[in-house]
C-alpha cells in the first residue's frame, strides 16, 4: 500500500504516528501500557489510511489487530474485559448499520470489536462517542464549507482510529473524572 501513496502522504502518515506516540509520551501511562500502546497505534494508523484511501477496512488488518489485541489481554490478565469490549464495539456498530441500512460498513463493525479487545468496554463507548463526534464535527465543517453534499460519505475508519487512541491515551483520567462527578 505504501508503494501508492504519493510521497506527501507518506510524510503525513510518518508525522502523524510521531505525534502519537508523542501523546503516549504524554500521557500518565506505565511502562506496559507505553509499549502496548505504541504496538496499538501502528495498526491504528495503518487502518485508518487504508480507509480512507480505499474505504476499505480490510479483514487482514482487523485480523492482525484482535490476535495482537488478544495476546495483549490475557498477558495483562483482562482478557474477560478486552472480549465484553469487542462484543460492545461489534454489536453496537451493528445495530446502528442495521439501523443505517448499510450507512456503516461491515468492516466497520469488524473493526470496532478488534479494537474493543485493546480498550475493554468503557474504553470502547468513550471512543465510539468519540468517533461520532469528530465524524459529525467533520461532516458540519465540510458541509458548510461546500465541499461535501448530504449524499456524500465519509470514510469512518479513520474516526474510529481517533476515537480509539484518544481513548486509549485520555480514557481512564476521562472514567476518573466522570466517576467525580457521579
């Protein structure tokens, strides 16, 4: 796929994975979860220009994700929480394409449980809202702009990459203030 992408992509991509392990860096995170979330934002990435260069989410890729994604949680000992995390992320993407019809893709859905299994279930619901709103926020700005219709589409794979690492990084001070709050 590299190999397609015009060199002014590539820089991009390579920028935009330094700047998230920048804010892994960044992040109140432990060792551990510094590294498993450097072997998470890659494929995260990865996904995310597939999508929106082909509005593909490939299987393999999603594949690739959930096996990392499920070593990861039985060394950690989550394994229970990473699959109630990929059931949440499938079945509520499922519902909402059914709901759609087919206004979100399968892929979309196979993708939401392989990064439910890195995330848990709290983790899956702050980045599948996330994922809403940056989309939403997206398709207001371009549609005020002119330069999308209301028939036009998004690819969404990308914001379900952002939804999942700001997740990922800001997820549990996210659960800790809500928590106050309560």
């Amino acid at each position: 796929m590299a190999g397609h992408l015009p060199l002014r992509a590539r820089i991009i991509v390579v920028l935009m994975l330094l700047l998230m392990f920048a804010g892994l860096s960044l992040a109140d995170l432990d060792r551990l979860a510094l590294v498993r979330g450097g072997l998470f934002c890659v494929p995260l990435l990865v996904m995310a220009v597939i999508d929106f260069w082909t509005g593909l989410l490939p299987d393999r890729g999603n594949l690739y994700l959930a096996g990392l994604g499920l070593v990861m949680a039985g060394i950690m000992g989550e394994l229970q929480d990473a699959l109630f995390g990929a059931v949440l992320g499938a079945a509520l993407l499922f519902v909402l394409r059914t709901l759609s019809r087919g206004g979100i893709g399968l892929g979309d859905v196979k993708y939401a449980a392989a990064f439910g299994i890195w995330l848990g279930w709290q983790g899956t619901l702050l980045a599948l809202v996330l994922a809403f709103v940056l989309g939403a926020c997206l398709a207001l700005v371009l549609l005020g702009m002119g330069r999308m219709g209301r028939r036009d589409r998004l690819a969404f794979g990308p914001f379900l990459s952002a939804g999942a690492y700001l997740s990922y990084v800001g997820g549990a001070a996210f659960w800790s203030s809500y928590e106050v709050l309560l």
